[in-house]
C-alpha cells in the first residue's frame, strides 16, 4: 500500500503462512543485510520461541506487524 503513513512503536511481527497460521518473528534485519550488503549482518528473519532462521527465498511473504500508537 503507498500514501498510508503510520507512527507508533513496533511490538509484534508474525509472519502469515499459506494455511493461515502465523510464525512470530523475533528478529527483522536490517535493509542492507537483507541484500547482502552487510559483512556484519547475516539477514537472517529469526522465529521468536525457536530462534530460528527462516528461509524467505521464494514466494512473497506477508507479515503483520502490530503497532503501538500511543507511545
């Protein structure tokens, strides 16, 4: 979606499976780790009670990302 500007405080990521069931996120690396542009930063999305990394290569992910508007 672009024109829709939103600030708040992020307090969940999950991210939204195929079958309907959601994966909470722990981590989201930074933009350039993303692409691999960060020596220092493995671009790892990690899973929150796991700590697991994801696989995202492949089909495009959809997340939900809660936000605090009152902070």
């Amino acid at each position: 979606m672009s024109g829709i500007e939103v600030v708040g405080t992020v307090v969940n990521i999950e991210l939204l499976l195929a079958d309907g069931a959601r994966v909470e996120i722990a981590r989201v690396p930074s933009g350039s780790a993303l692409l691999g542009l960060n020596p220092y930063d493995d671009g790892a999305i990690v899973t929150r009670w796991t700590e697991e990394a994801l696989d995202m290569d492949g089909a495009p992910q959809e997340f939900l990302v809660t936000l605090d508007l009152a902070r």
